[in-house]
C-alpha cells in the first residue's frame, strides 16, 4: 500500500512542446526523486503563482471557475481514483488533455502549498478536510530546520564572542599591566653616605633593554674590607634598573665620580657606552654590564666631555675634554679623544685665558652654514673653530668633510685676522651660565646621542652675567635679543614652553630670607609671563621642563609653601630673624601653563633633594621623575643617599590642588575642581 501511494504521489511525466504542458499519462515511472524536485522548482514557468495553487480551503482554478477538490492523503488508493472520476466528470467542457494537465497542475500546488504549510496545518481540520501529504516526516523536516537554525546562530555569535573577548583584552587587561608598570617604576633605594648637599654624577639610559632608561649614580661610601680608595671611603659608579631599583652592575673607581654620560653603541659594540669621569681619568664601559673598554688619564678634568662629530673617518664621534691645571689656573687645555679606542689625538692644546670666574663651556656650536665651533671661557665666552683645535693638535692631516667648512659670517667677527679666538661675549660682569635656548637640553640627562643634542648645537643662547642679568644671544650675529635684571639667580634657568609663540620661555627661581621667588620670562622678548613667592629656605635645585600632549610644557620644582596676597594686595613674608621649623617639609609642585593659578602638589618629603632627572616612556605616555636625596643621620638609622622614582601619572592621580593668586577686583581666581583634575589626568607626556 505504501509503495503504491508513493508511486501515485510522485506522478511521473515530462513536459511538452508548449510551457506549462505536462502529460503524465505518455511518462514512464521513475523513482528518482530529482525529477520531483525539478517539477517542483519549476512551476513558476506555468505562470501560477501562490493564488493559482489549489490547497485545501481554496477553490481557484487556472479558469477562475471555482471547484472542489475532494479527497485525502491518508485515504486508499481507490478511493483518490474515485475522487478522480469525479472530479473528472464535473468538467465536461474540457478536452480530456486538459484536463489531465490542469489535474498535474492542482496535485502540484496542492502538494507545494502543504510543505510551505507544514507546522501550521499539520494535523490541523481543513475546510475541505484535506491537509496534503508530505514526503519527509515532521519530526525529520523539524529537526533539519532545528539544525539549520543552529548553524545559523553559531556562525553569528562566535564572531561576536571573539569580539568582546577583544574588547575586554584591551579594555581590562592592558590597564592593568600598565597599572602594574606604573606601581613598578615607583621605587626607592638607599645607596651609600649622606654626602651632604654637594650633587652626584646621575645620567640616563636604557642599557637592558626594557625601553625604559635606566639610572647610573656616582656613590660615595664606606669601605668594607682592603677596597678602600682613600681613607675608609669606596667610590663607586652604579647602575639601577629603573623598573624595579635593583643593582645592575657596580664598578669600583680610584676617585669620585663627577660626570658619567651615556649614549647609543658604537659600530662595533652592541650595547649601549658609558662615561665615566673622575677628576683625572675618564673611563668608557660597557653600558649594560660596567665592563672597561678603555680609559685614558688626564688631569683636572673640569667639565663633562663635549660630543664631536667623526673626525678620524671610522664613524665613531669623537669627544673633547677641557681640563684646567690647579697650579696653572689661566692655562686651559682642550684635549681630543677618540672615541672608538680613547687614544688622545695629537696632544693637549693649551690656550693662556685672561680672566676670572667660573669656568663657561666648553660647548659644541653648529652655524647654520653647518660650520663646528667650540665655545668655553673663564669669566667671558669665546668661540674658536674646531677645525683649528684638531689642526693644532694633530698637524697637517686630511680633514674630513665636518672639519672643512668655516662660516664667512662668524669668521668676521674676529677682532682681527692674526686672532683665532671670535669674542661671543666680553665685559666688566663674570658670565654664570650659558646654555642652549631649546627644551628638553637639561645638563642632567648627559647624552652622547648625537640626533638628540643636534638641536642644542644649532640653538640661541640663554646668557646669565652680573648674577642677576639675563640676556638672549643671537646665534647667528652673537647679538643680544634682550635683557633682563632681575634679582641673584642662584640656579641654571631652565628652557620650557609656557605660551604659544614656539619660543622656549624661562624659569628662573632666586632664594633669600627664608623666601624663595619664581619667575617665567618671555623667550621672545623677556617680558614676565608667571611669578609666585613660597616660603622656603636656599635650595639650590634645577627645575624640570616636560613635554606634554597640550603642546606646552610642565614645569616641576622643589619649594615649600607659597606666599599668597593678602585681600589688600599686600603678601605675606615671612620675619626678619625668624627661621623655619627644623625639619622642613619639601614639596614637589607641578605647573602647566593652562592653569597658571593652580598648582599641583605631588610629593612631600624632609630629605634635601640634590639633583634630579626626567625619563619618558613614550608607549604609556608617562614620565619617571628621578630625585637623589641626601637623608641626615637619625637615632634608627644613619644617613644614606636616597634615590627615588616616581611615575608622574600615578602621582597627579593622587595630586593635591594648591591655588596661588588673585584677580584685580581681589576675589580669587578659582577654576572648578573637577575641572582641574580632569585636565591633569588626562595630561600625556612625550619626548621633545
């Protein structure tokens, strides 16, 4: 039975001449179902759409005459033939063709309308009692579409997984290893004796190749053993690992340490060189491990040595050491040292100096003609060409392409042709400073990096004389730009940006009577841009200028509380004769030009900061500020150099808001809080 229904529903037959034909009486039977499946695909051909089909609860045939199919897929054979019959006999007015083609046609659309409603009518009572019959069975034809309905949905949501898996690796997880990074760079260690107030050598840089820079320290401490340089003191060179303040390597020296400066590797080294410099040998190690490379002995070694470019021709930059004999103090030598082996090129050059003060220099000097000329002084600063220092010292040579260039335009500054000295500066007040007018150039970073100290070379200068004149010298005509008299400026000024000109301004701090003044001075004309007093006692500290993502810079500096205006405008000052408070409480301020009534208090401490250094982190847009501290001896424990790191971020995190200033009307400037904060924690530091 079951057989011979499957054969009556499967109807078997090909197409005719015409569309739409179909004579299943001329077919034979076949029980490849493919043929169904083509017949079913095809009934659009015949021009019957979904109204032309005739299902149960329809009575639309191709004529519009409507009819009633009788019959049901659960009955027997014989009976779907009578229904046949019948449904035959009550269309006389069609040819048998016809209607045999119109009654393929009905079987069709019956059969197609019943699969597009399976689950609806299934098992459901019709109008005409009929609700088709189906090749697959529900269950079947449920559980494919279950698994359809699956792979569906799986190939939407493991994209979609993966998806918010990255999110979350990106909005978790990489906070929190920069989270555990800033917890890290934020150390503190005790290294050897107090040392008073006098700074240590202290330098910059990467030697383990963490990207973070590292810390080297000259120590002074207490010999343990026979290792005793001089009395019962050790003198040490330390490097520190400026993630976590462990000891890298320690290299023991015959004298104290006074410069140590660090740069990239030489061509043939792969790790980072080294500089260490005592008052008669300088020393180059290996940067990573403190091994010697060489070093070579001189005497009276006066300041750090001064970056040259390659004057022997083997692509290693050379370097120039002035050294100032104790027993001969106006005979100052400039000595060349290769900076590949650390043989001295040629000999010494002496040159007899007339004046006094403090030693200038020497400094490296690129023209804009691309011209080298070294800059030093005693009292006064005057520039001579290296082309002729290296002349002097080896002779005749063959000059390589930096030391043959001269500029016309300083060549003609000289007093006269028989002279080989340019007059840069000359007169009655003793010069104090003079340093490049460009940021990011502070002496306590001591970089051998030649792309880094390009920009100095090629600066204005900042001239300090007379203790309290301030004055910029032009580079290109050595004439001053202007001048400024303010009151004893006890430290080095230091170049950052306060306003928008582009022109590196200047922060120069005076201590007096208990009263510490700051001020910040135009770099393009000298005016007075910033100015605040703090109670606070001489302490003689460079500042820091950073970089930041606004544009300008931010200045960090030591004081102690500061001085606010009183409602009649008058300032608070501390007494006559009246000292302050043993021990006091040091404070570490930040400020950023776009709010330039409000201060950042990062720190506090009751150690003497002695020096100080600043180290970028350019992938967490971070800075680690660097202090050596000098701690007294207490009953529990004795005095130590203390070296510390702190993440700058972190610390503005946690940074105390300190208002200074009014306006004219005498109501204080007050921006909101939250304002304040928001702008500092989103502050980003980044490389000059």
């Amino acid at each position: 039975m079951a057989a011979a229904l499957s054969r009556a529903l499967k109807l078997p037959g090909k197409k005719g001449s015409e569309l739409g034909e179909y004579d299943p009486l001329t077919q034979a039977d076949s029980e490849d179902e493919s043929e169904e499946d083509d017949l079913v695909l095809n009934y659009p051909r015949n021009g019957l759409g979904r109204d032309s089909c005739l299902s149960a609860g329809s009575s639309k045939v191709r004529g519009g005459r409507p009819q009633r199919l009788v019959g049901a897929a659960d009955e027997t054979l014989e009976d779907e033939e009578e229904d046949e019959d019948e449904w035959i006999e009550r269309l006389p007015s069609k040819s048998r063709q016809d209607r045999e083609d119109m009654k393929g046609v009905q079987y069709w659309s019956h059969r197609d309308s019943d699969r597009e409603m399976l689950g609806d009518n299934r098992g459901g009572d019709g109008t005409s009692g009929s609700a088709g019959v189906s090749v697959h069975s529900p269950d079947a034809e449920e559980k494919r579409m279950r698994v359809k309905n699956a792979v569906r949905s799986a190939f939407f949501l493991v994209p979609l997984l993966c998806a918010t898996l990255l999110v979350l690796l990106c909005a978790f997880l990489i906070p929190c290893q920069k989270g555990e990074l800033e917890k890290k760079l934020q150390w503190e260690r005790a290294l050897g004796d107090a040392g008073g107030v006098i700074p240590p050598a202290l330098a910059l840089w990467d030697v383990d190749g963490d990207s973070v820079e590292d810390v080297f320290l000259g120590v002074t401490s207490r010999a343990n053993g026979t290792h005793s340089a001089q009395g019962n003191k050790e003198y040490k060179a330390v490097a520190l690992s400026a993630v976590s303040g462990q000891v890298l390597w320690e290299k023991v020296m015959r004298e104290s340490v006074i410069y140590i400066q660090c740069g990239p590797p030489y061509s043939t080294q792969t790790s980072p060189v080294c500089l260490l410099i005592c008052k008669s040998v300088l020393m180059a190690v290996n940067g990573a491990t403190g091994t010697r490379l060489w070093s070579v002995l001189l005497k009276n070694i006066e300041f750090q040595a001064v970056l040259l470019p390659d004057l022997q021709g083997d692509s290693v930059p050379d370097l120039l050491v002035a050294t100032l004999p104790a027993d001969e103090a106006l005979d100052l030598s400039l000595t060349l040292i290769s900076g590949l082996t650390g043989a001295i090129l040629g000999h010494p050059v002496p040159f007899n100096l007339t004046g006094q003060g403090k030693l200038i220099g020497p400094l490296l000097h690129e023209t804009q003609q691309g011209a080298f000329y070294i800059l030093f002084g005693l009292g006064n600063v005057q520039a001579i060409s290296l082309q002729d220092i290296y002349m002097r010292a080896a002779g005749p040579v063959p000059l390589t392409p930096a030391l043959r260039k001269k500029d016309p335009v300083w060549e003609g500054l000289r007093k006269n042709n028989s002279s080989s000295f340019i007059h840069v500066y000359r007169g009655s007040e003793h010069v104090e400073f003079l340093l490049p007018l460009v940021t990011g150039s502070g002496s306590n970073r001591n970089s051998l990096d030649a792309v880094s100290n390009l920009n100095a070379t090629r600066s204005d200068w900042v001239l300090v004389y007379g203790a309290s004149k301030l004055s910029l010298l032009r580079q290109r005509d050595l004439r001053k730009e202007w001048t400024f008299s303010s009151a004893i400026i006890h430290s080095q000024p230091t170049p950052g940006l306060f306003n928008n000109d582009g022109i590196p301004d200047l922060f120069v701090q005076h201590s007096a009577n208990g009263v510490m003044k700051v001020w910040i001075f135009d770099g393009a004309n000298g005016h007075l841009l910033w100015a605040a007093e703090f109670v606070c006692p001489r302490l003689v500290l460079e500042t820091s200028a950073l970089s930041t993502s606004t544009g300008q810079s931010a200045f960090l500096f030591w004081a102690s509380e500061p001085i606010k205006a009183q409602g009649n405008g008058t300032k608070a000052t501390v007494p006559p004769g009246v000292s302050a408070p043993e021990p006091l409480i040091r404070k570490l301020f930040l400020l950023h030009p776009a709010y330039p009534t409000v201060l950042l208090e990062l720190t506090s401490t009751t150690d003497t900061a002695v020096t100080s250094a600043v180290s970028y982190q350019e992938h967490q847009k971070d800075a680690t500020y660097i202090t050596v501290s000098s701690r007294p001896t207490t009953d529990s424990e004795p005095g130590a150099r203390i070296v510390k790191s702190m993440s700058l971020r972190a610390a503005i995190a946690k940074g105390k808001l300190v208002r200074l200033g009014e306006n004219k009307k005498g109501r204080a400037v007050k921006p909101g809080a939250f304002e304040v904060n928001t702008f500092f924690r989103r502050l980003a530091f980044k490389l000059q």
